[in-house]
C-alpha cells in the first residue's frame, strides 16, 4: 500500500471524484479534524434530490417485494430518473394505500364476525341482551354443566350452545348466580356493540369479505403487473441512484478551503501508476505519493482464486494487521482438511460435495454464503479421500479389504485404521495434527515479531522447542507400551528408514529415557522442553514458563479431531446394525419402511455430522492456531466505488 494525496480547485472535485469511482482503488481517509481554513467538505448540489429518489425507490421496492425476485436483468438508466420514479411513487402507493385500506376492513370484519359467532345460535337480537332494569344478563362460556342453578334462582331465562350460555336472573339474584357461574369456571364474553340478529350480521359481512376479497385479488393483480413491467428498471435505478448518491457525499470526505479542496487516502503500491495516469487526465490535479507512512496502511489480502473465497473467515474473525503474515492458505487447507478427517466416510463426502455444488448455484446472490458452500464442497473431497484412503467406509459400512501399497521406501496399507477399532491412532493423529498447525503458528508469530521485538521472536522459537518436546514425549510414550500404535511406530521408526534409504545408519533412541510408573519420559523430549523454558525466559519472563502447560493442552484440544470422527462412526454403525437387518430381510415391508428409516437416520447423522465438524474445525483455526501469532485488528480495505459484497482483489 502507498498512500496518496490528491489536491486541486473546487471545479475539479466532481470529475476526481467520478475517476475515482471508476477505478475503484482509492481507500478514503476521511477528514474530521476541522479549523477556521480547512473545513469538511460539502455534499455536491445532486445529493438531495438522488437521496431523495432513492429513498422512494427503496419505498416501491418495499410495496413490490422486489428482493424476493429471483433474477436481475440490466437496464438502461436514462432520461429523468427521478421525475419516472416520483410518478410511479404516486401510482404505487395509492395502489398499495388502496389495498391496505381493504386488507384492514377485512381484518376488522373477520373480528367482528369472530365476536358475533358466539351469540349467532340465539335467537336473540343483540339490543336484548341489555337496557333492562329488573334484570341481569350473564353471556360467556362454562367448563361444568348448570345442574342446580334451580337452588340458586328461581326465575330464569337461559339459552345455551356448546358451553357458552346467555343467562337473565332477577337482579336481586346477580351475586348468587355469579358464585354459581364462577365454581363452574364461568368466563364472561362481552356482547357486542350493534343492534339485529347476529346471524343475520354475519351473513351481510361475509357478502361484504368477499366483495373486498375481489377488490383486493384485483389491486394485488394491478401491483403484481407494474412489478413485472418496473422490477427491472427499479433495480437498475436502485444501483445507478446509490453509485449517484455515493459520489455526492464525497466531498463530506474531503478537506476543503475556499477554492479548494484535498482528498487523502490509499491505494495498492502497483494501482499508483494507473492512479495518476486517470487523474491526470483531469489536468488541474496535483497528486502526490507519500512514501513515509505515518499510521498503519488498510489491508487488503491479496490471494489468488479460489483461496480468496476463504478470507470471508478471516474477517469474520479479524482483519490481519498490516504487517502481519496472512493465514487465508493456511485456513483455506487446514479447514476443509479438519473437517474431512472428522466426516471421514464416502457416502457423506459425496452427499456434501453435490449439497454444496446445488446450493453455490442457487445463491448468486449471496457471495459470502456462496464462498462457505465452496469450503463446504472441499470439505466433502477431503472426507471422500480420508473415506477411501483411510478409514474406508461408506454410509459407516466396510466397502474393502486391507491392500498394500508401495510408496518409495513405505509401505502403507489401506484402508490405515477402522475408526471403532483404531481409536488411540486416530488421538495420535490428532496430535501430529497439533503439532504441524501449531507449529504453522509459531512460525508464521516468529516472522511477524522478528520485525518488531526480537525478544518476543526469541520467545516464539521457544514455544517451538517446547512443542517438539510435547510431540516427542507423546510419541515416545505411545511407542514405548507393550503394543506401539502404527502411528508411533511409524514416526519413532521414520529416522532409520529414510537413514538406510539414503544409506545412512540413523536410529531414533526411543528407549533413551526415564522409566516413571511404566511410562518412558525421553530425554529428547526433556531437552527440548528445556531448551525451550529458557527461550521463554528469556522473551517473555518466567511467567511464560507456566504457560507451557496451556500448550499441552492446546495439544490435546486437537482430540475433538479423533472425537467427533469416532462419535459419528459409532452412530452410523449403530444404525445400521439396528436397520439393515430390517431393511435386508425384512421382505417388501421391510424394504420398504425399513429403507425410509435407514435414509432418515443417515441424513441425521450427516446434518449433525456435519455442523459439529464445521464448529470444531473452524474453532481450532481460530481458538487454538490464530491465538499463537494473529493479533488483528487491522483495517480492512474498503477501495471508493467498490461494493461491499465484492470480497476480492481492486
């Protein structure tokens, strides 16, 4: 990044600010600290009146559902956008007032019907159930019978309908009845407003609902037509009036003073040429480079298709600082990676492969979403190899036997583990996994304070020490039981091996260590860890000596790996051996019903498999790797002219 200084007259503002938005390059900083000469820009004459248009295009498109259309098609803005706008802004909303007038008397009626329905099986007009001097009138409804309302009064009128009653009592009878009422869980339902037989005024309302349904079907139509006719050109408006509002508040941006005005901002270092050659252009500019950076530079991550598609994550946790290495290769590996191992099975791996490749095409609009679908689809690669290669299985079921294949000097045999039976491999792996992300982190921390603090770079090769002393001691301890996972055996033996291919006599010295409670503790690996504690000493005080132990258990951390692969094993399998007799031998019904149980036993696990392997995926990315150099905080990259949904490169 360079940053850049553009200045000129007050005449110019407007055609810079229309180069600049066209090439899309320059990151604005904004001015904020004015005084008697410089003062903040002011917006330029057009912003009111296109404010103005476009807050009633976004008005239309509310009443249109316009972000409900499913494909967008570019057309011509010309002529006097704003004028086509307002007139159909009038056409429009006194549509929609129309319909909202209508929809509003039918939600009146429907609660006027709805108050009536109780009192429509009486024959009784409603000016009677009130006015009366002598008399008190009990409507509403009870949960017990009235037997014994004789013993209570005498004299009485009552009308009843599926335990809502109309019940007249002499008035000097009203508080016994009411106790009556209450211990049969008597709930009074007031009578309506309104004079004439209920049912006679719910047929005339519902003549009148369907008049109005008419009408409203009719005004819904008219609506749906100048969406049809307008949508597009309403849309094209929306991005040609935003473009034309944007750059009128520009000058708010600027510094200006009484015949001109300054534009201060950045611009990628290769873009500058390009930059001035626009500006240039304009001839009474004059743009200046300013090479001695005063406050750190925005960011903008420069990967090339498709890691790019991965920096969305890398936002979403926090923009790299300027000077800091950026992670998004790394993320763009390991997380598809993670989450392949914890899926692990064939059948699963290509359901997520055809998911992701079914939502990316119906998701134009949604670049970030479309991007995870992407992770997704590799995510879903990985879990087919790890599915063939590894642990082969599809749907949890063995689909071949064990095979040999020679790779130069290794042997390696596949499929490598079966996940029930294998599950202490499958934590080794897991750590191996640690170890190498970890170690990842460590280096990447290491060049990123090299720069600054060479004690807190010192600090970092001694995390590094203390990692390999972790790995080494775990390996060793594996290794060294009665019977050594392949895991360890493979990496405690990888020495001698590469040593007697290249012709060398070279031994890994396993057993050299202190025997404690049947566990060989390396000296190695007690080097290592020594060696380390210094460095740590030494970069960052003794306090970073009881750090370590939150290392080890970042280590462990990465079992969530072997975890959640052997959990949904284990629940496929389970399944399985539940349905597939059913679904085998169960005849035509069991074919039957015992297949729809099995698809949907299947699909829960791949959902949940599939969320739970995503969190803890993306969780040792950003809990465990970033917290070992990634500090964030950085400003991101927001070039003038560029839409917010674009995630890539200027």
């Amino acid at each position: 990044m360079c940053r850049v200084l553009i200045v000129g007259p007050h005449d110019s503002l407007d055609p810079t600010v229309d180069a600049l938005y066209s090439l899309e390059v320059l990151h604005i900083l904004d001015f904020l600290e004015e005084d008697e000469t410089f003062k903040m820009g002011k917006p330029s004459a057009k912003s009111a009146s296109a404010s103005d248009s476009l807050i009633k295009l976004r008005s239309i498109s509310s009443i249109l559902e316009l972000d409900e259309l499913k494909e967008k098609k570019e057309v011509p803005v010309e002529g006097d956008v704003g004028g086509k706008i307002t007139s159909l802004e009038l056409q429009i909303s006194d549509e929609d007032n129309a319909r909202k007038k209508i929809e509003s008397r039918i939600s009146a009626i429907d609660l006027r019907i709805k108050s009536l329905e109780p009192f429509s099986n009486f024959p009784l007009t409603l000016e009677l159930y009130s006015g009366y001097d002598s008399l008190q009138v009990f409507t509403g409804r009870v949960s017990k019978g009235l037997e014994g309302l004789s013993g209570v009064v005498k004299s009485f009128e009552l009308f009843g309908h599926e335990k809502f009653i109309a019940l007249f009592v002499p008035k000097g009878k009203a508080s016994n009845v009411q106790s009556f009422l209450s211990d049969r869980g008597f709930v009074a339902v007031d009578v309506p407003e309104g004079k004439g037989l209920p049912s006679s005024i719910i047929k005339k309302l519902k003549t009148e609902k369907k008049g109005l349904e008419k009408r409203l079907e009719k005004s819904q139509e008219t609506l749906n037509t100048l969406r049809e006719k307008h949508a597009h050109f309403l849309l094209s408006a929306e991005d040609f009036l935003s473009i034309e509002v944007e750059k009128a508040e520009a000058p708010l941006r600027c510094c200006t003073t009484e015949h001109s005005f300054a534009l201060d901002g950045w611009i990628p270092t290769e873009r500058y040429d390009e930059v001035k050659a626009g500006l240039d252009r304009i001839g009474t500019l004059y743009v200046e480079k300013i090479e001695e950076e005063e406050e750190e530079s925005p960011v903008l991550l420069d990967n090339p298709e498709p890691v790019s598609r991965v920096e969305f994550l890398i936002h979403m946790f926090s923009t790299p600082d300027s000077d800091e290495l950026d992670p998004t290769p790394i993320v763009f590996f390991v997380f598809p990676l993670f989450f392949g191992f914890m899926i692990g099975d064939i059948g699963y791996g290509v359901m997520m492969m055809v998911l992701a490749l079914a939502l990316q095409s119906k998701l134009k609009g949604m670049p970030d979403f479309r991007n995870l679908m992407l992770i997704m689809f590799w995510g879903g690669l990985f879990a087919l190899f790890f599915g063939l290669f590894v642990f082969g299985d599809a749907f949890g079921i063995p689909i071949f036997e064990h095979m040999e294949v020679q790779f130069g000097f290794i042997t390696l045999k596949f499929p490598l583990f079966e996940k029930l039976h294998d599950v202490v491999n499958l934590l080794l792996l897991s750590i191996v996994a640690a170890f190498i992300h970890l170690g990842i982190g460590y280096v990447f921390g290491f060049i990123n304070e090299v720069k600054h603090n060479k004690r807190h770079a010192l600090a970092k090769v001694g995390w590094i020490s203390v990692l390999i002393g972790f790995f080494t001691l775990i390996i060793v301890m594996a290794y060294m039981r009665d019977y050594p996972p392949s895991v360890a055996t493979f990496f405690v033996e990888l020495p001698q091996t590469v040593g007697q291919t290249i012709g060398l006599n070279i031994a890994f010295p396993a057993d050299w260590g202190l025997v404690l409670g049947g566990w060989t503790i390396s000296y190695i690996a007690i080097i290592f860890l020594v060696v380390g504690i210094i460095f740590l000493v030494v970069g960052e005080g003794p306090l970073g000596v009881v750090e370590t132990i939150s290392l080890l258990a970042n280590m462990v951390s990465y079992a969530r790996l072997a975890g959640v692969a052997v959990a949904k094993g284990a629940t496929a399998n389970a399944f399985n051996s539940m349905l597939l007799p059913w679904f085998l031998g169960g005849g035509i019904v069991g074919l039957v019903i015992g297949g729809v149980f099995l698809v949907l036993s299947h699909l829960v696990v791949f959902v949940l498999g599939a969320i739970s392997s995503g969190i803890q995926a993306i969780r040792l990315n950003y809990v465990e790797f970033f917290l070992k150099f990634f500090k964030g905080n950085g400003l991101k990259f927001k070039p003038f002219g560029k839409a917010e949904t674009v995630s890539k490169e200027v």
